[in-house]
C-alpha cells in the first residue's frame, strides 16, 4: 500500500480515539437525561486554556497537569448541572437548547475578554521532544508521538468509562436512572446526585481530551467550535446515548476526515463536506445511528 | 384467614389527612389509614379512585399537599423518594416498570442499592431467587425479553431485595393470565405467612378481602368503608356499591 495512504490512516486512527471521548461525554448526558450539552466545544476550549495556563504560570506541562484539568473540569461539569441545567430539567427542549447554548456562547466571550482572540500554543512539549517528537513505522510513515499518547490516554479514559458503567454498581445506578428516573428513585438512587455525577465525568472526559490536545494544537477561544460539530456528528452517526457507538464512529470520522480527501483526490478542504457525507448517507440508511436507541 | 396480627402497638405506617392534587387538579381528600407490622392491608375501589397515588404519595414520588405520613414516628412528607426507600418502603409501582434494558440480575442489584439492603444482599438474593425459581434460570437475560408473568416476579423480586420493612404492591396481578395471578396471590400468601408487612391494591378484589387481615374501600380519593376483609366481603353495602360483586 501508498506510504502516504497507511499515514493517513494512523493520523485518522488516532485523531478518531479523542474525537470519540468528546463524543462520548456528550452521549452520556443524552443517555442519561435527554439533553443536548451545546457548550461541549467550550468546555473543551476551557480544558485546553487549562493547560495552557498551568504551562504558562508554573510550567506544568500538560500532560503533568491532566489530572488536574480532568478534576477542574469534572467540577465545571457538576457546576454546570447544579447551576443551569437541573432548573431546566423540566422546561421545554427549546429552553433547555437556549440555556447551555447560551453557556457555550458566554463562555467562548468571556474567554475571548479575559485572554484575548489570540491563538496560543504549548512551546516544546514533553512528549514533541521525546524520540525527537515522532516515530518512523517504515519508510516514509511517522507518527507524531503526542499524537500517539494523546491516543493512548484517549482509549485508557474510553475503557475506564467503560468499566465504570459496565462493570460497578455507580454505573448500574446511571444505566437504571437513564432508562427510568422515577423507578430508580423507589430503589434509592438520587437522580440528583446521578445527574452531577454525569455531566462530571462528561466533562472530565473533555477534559482528557483538551489536555492531550494541548500537547500539539492551537489554543484559543473558538477552538471548541469545530470539535464540537463533530462530536454531534458523531453521537448521532454513533446513536445517541451509546458509548460503544461514540467509539466506532469517532474512529470513523476520523479516517473519513484523513483518509477520504486522499482517495477521492478532493482537497483537504472539504473534508468537513465527507464526514457530513457520511452521516446523511448512515442516517438516511439508519436513522437511529449505528448503535441507537432513540 | 389468618388471626389478626396483634394491634394495640403503634402503627408501622400511619396517613393522616392525607390531600394530593396533579396540577391544582385534587386526586385524594384527606386519606386516612393504618398499616401495623405484619399485616397484610388492602386498598380497593373502582378505577382513577386513587389507589395508585396513595402509593405514590407514600414513596415520595408526588408531594402531598398536606396531611401526615409517618413511618414509625417519622415524618416522611417532603421526603425525597430515595430517602424514603433507604427506610424500607419497597414500592412495587404499577406497570412493574422493570429496567428493560438491564438484566434480571442487574434489576434485582438496584432493588438493594440502598446501604442498608447491600450487606445481606446475597442471602437476600439467595431468598429471592428461592421463591422466584424462573428468575433464577433468566438471571442474564435482557429483563425486556421476560414475559409478563416472569416481568411482575421480577418486580416484586426486587422490591424484597430491599428487605423492607413494608412492601407496597400496585395492581400486582395487572394484566397476567389466571394461571399466573394464582401464583402471585401465593407469593403475597407466603410472603405474609413469613411476617412480611403489605400494603396490596389489587383489581381482584374477592381474593384480596380474602387474604387482606384488613382493607379499605376507596372512592374518588376518600375512604368510604374499612374493617376486617372477610367481613367488607360479606356486607351487602360495600359488595354492591363499591364492588361490583
Ligand atoms: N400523572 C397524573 N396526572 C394527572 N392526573 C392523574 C395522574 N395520575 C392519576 N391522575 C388522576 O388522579 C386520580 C387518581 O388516579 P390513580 O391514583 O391512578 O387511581 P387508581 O390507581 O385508583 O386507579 C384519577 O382521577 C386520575 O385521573
Ligand atoms: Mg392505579
């Protein structure tokens, strides 16, 4: 096969895995409460300036201060649903829409008044200077080391969410209040505190994403815009509320994105216009997405 | 009919005046009953009477408007549902509303989410499966692919795995064939034998009154007539007026 085809490939692969978490955040709180998180790119733009400014004051760098974004995020997303979404709970959708649209729209300003439209990134990260920041496969075919752990990270974070879900009680607690919240309430389960639970592990796992990225992308207040498009894409390609489905299509996505301009001699230009391609051809076959309930 | 469990202690659960309304639209006016420990109480009346809001109201899934709800000596009213389930009132809701999408082990786990339920959980489990045999040989199953017999034991099932203090049964037999509400009113049968204190409504009301230490008639969210099972079922008033027998 074309070396340049086989690197396109890898990048697709892996630019796919964290395309996935995204997704997934945004596809557990659907499953769990039948809303639409509109300020998902923002909270991964707020990730990322997370670990621009741990890099910037303390020299943090961004993989040293994962665990601290994830936790800050982890709190933003509890923030978000104690503050804003639990008083919309029962309000209707357009309502729901307007308020974390409307969170997304004052976050992406207020990052825009208090840090500037400004593109910024992490000078010479640890892992661009590990084994001189890429790993040649053969000839002709790298791959960019914080591209590869950024990943990595990505799938650890995806199995993790897996298993809680899967294999703990918690994660029994979230499946039974998805499916019916009031049955769950006679068995003891707080919606509530399930709710919380919820939006902060979906932002935690933006977080993940927003500190991997930062690694060896550009930081700056609309970066979560096109993130986010296609993470709507891909929970809906995907089915919305499924976790394996956000998995497989954000891989997808991803190869379509890298992949397709190649083949189809297209310009990388329009590779939004074949990951758009991809989802009406899925959706007019499978309206309910690869892997939907709904 | 059994002896009647001994009732000069203070009520298990006692409702007081109880008002509930949907949406500024009244469903009971001032309710007021007793369950004593180990007794087996039935709620009957005709349709949209108000059985299942009662119940309702109980778990703290709709808020009274006033009135008493107290178990033992506590206030439940304004309780939150899962608090309200941690002190021991397994509410089997009407529709059995099982979790479809989860197996028939998973639905019995989260009828012992509670913290007081979890450190028996599997001599309780044990219990369960001992009573519900089919539940046994399904227990990996998807609970949505159970038929609906199969559906209301796993309700009840996980109902008990709370080990509660007062079992609260809504329309058990709802829906299932004669052979299948046989073995339902024998599960409530044993289940009373063992101690079990319930609060049952039921559609089938001559086999209710029958096992029921004591019942109430409800019409349009108030209570019209109460006593022994046996002896509403043999007055005149109460068979032709709120029975239909
Ligand atoms: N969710 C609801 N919203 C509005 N009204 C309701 C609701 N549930 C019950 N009701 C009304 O409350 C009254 C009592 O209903 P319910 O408690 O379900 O009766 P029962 O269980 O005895 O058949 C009925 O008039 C019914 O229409
Ligand atoms: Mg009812």
């Amino acid at each position: 096969m074309d070396a340049t085809i086989v690197q396109a490939v890898l990048s697709g692969a892996l630019i796919g895995m964290i395309y996935a978490l995204i997704a997934a955040g945004l596809s557990l709180i659907f499953g769990l409460m039948e809303i639409v998180n509109f300020a998902h790119g923002e909270f991964l733009m707020l990730a990322m300036f997370s670990s621009f400014w741990m890099w910037e004051l303390w020299r943090l760098d961004p993989l040293a201060s994962l665990p601290i974004t994830a936790a800050l995020m982890f709190g933003v997303g509890v923030l978000t649903n104690r503050l804003l979404v639990m008083r919309v709970l029962n309000a209707p959708a357009l309502a729901q829409i307007f308020a974390t649209f409307g969170l997304g729209l004052f976050l992406r300003a207020s990052a825009q008044y208090l840090w500037t439209a400004d593109f910024r990134a992490i000078q010479d990260p640890f892992l661009s200077r590990v084994a001189g920041g890429r790993i040649a496969l053969g000839r002709d075919v790298f791959i960019g080391v914080p591209q590869l752990v950024a990943a990595v990270i990505a799938a650890v974070a995806f199995a993790l969410l897996g298993l809680l879900i899967r294999r703990t009680r918690l994660g029994l607690a979230l499946q039974a209040v998805a499916e019916d919240r009031s049955t769950a309430a006679l068995m003891g389960i707080p919606a509530g505190r399930m709710f919380d639970l919820g939006w902060g592990i979906a932002a935690a796992c933006v977080g993940i994403a927003g500190a991997v990225l930062a690694s060896f992308y550009y930081i700056y207040p609309s970066v979560g815009v096109t993130f986010a498009l296609l993470a709507y894409i891909i929970v809906a390609l995907g089915g919305f509320g499924s976790i394996t489905g956000a998995l497989i299509a954000g891989i997808m996505v991803g190869l379509v994105e890298i992949v397709a301009p190649l083949l189809l001699g297209i310009p990388p230009a329009y590779k939004y216009a074949l990951v758009f391609t991809l989802y009406l051809l899925v959706v007019l076959v499978r309206p309910q997405g690869l892997f939907g309930r709904y | 009919m059994q002896a009647r469990p001994d009732r000069a202690s203070t009520p298990l659960l006692a409702v007081e005046d109880l008002h509930v309304s949907y949406g500024g639209v009244p469903a009971l006016y001032g309710l007021s009953f007793e369950v004593h420990a180990g007794e087996v109480v039935a709620l009957v009346g005709a349709n949209g009477a108000g059985k299942s809001t009662t119940l309702r109201a109980i778990s703290g899934l709709i808020p009274p408007d006033s009135g008493s709800i107290r178990l033992d000596d506590r206030q439940l009213n304004r309780m939150p549902p899962h608090a309200i389930a941690a002190l021991g009132i397994a509410h089997v809701p009407e529709g059995r509303r099982i979790f479809s999408r989860l197996s028939v082990l998973q639905n019995l786990l989260l009828g012992s989410y509670a913290r007081t339920a979890r450190s028996t959980e599997q001599q309780t489990l044990e219990e369960v499966l001992t009573l519900f045999p089919r539940l046994r040989e399904r227990l990996h199953q998807p609970a949505g692919t159970l038929s609906g017999g199969e559906q209301q034991m796993l309700a009840i099932g996980r109902g008990l795995m709370l080990r509660p203090r007062l079992l609260m049964l809504d329309e058990p037999s709802l829906g299932l064939a004669p052979l299948i509400v046989e073995g339902i009113f024998d599960v409530v049968r044993t289940l009373s034998a063992s101690g079990m204190t319930i609060l049952l409504i039921e559609q089938n009301v001559q086999e209710t009154l029958m096992l029921a230490h004591r019942a109430y008639v409800l019409q349009v969210g108030q209570i019209v007539a109460t006593g022994a099972g046996v002896d509403l079922l043999q007055s005149d008033l109460v068979r032709r007026a709120y029975l239909g027998l």
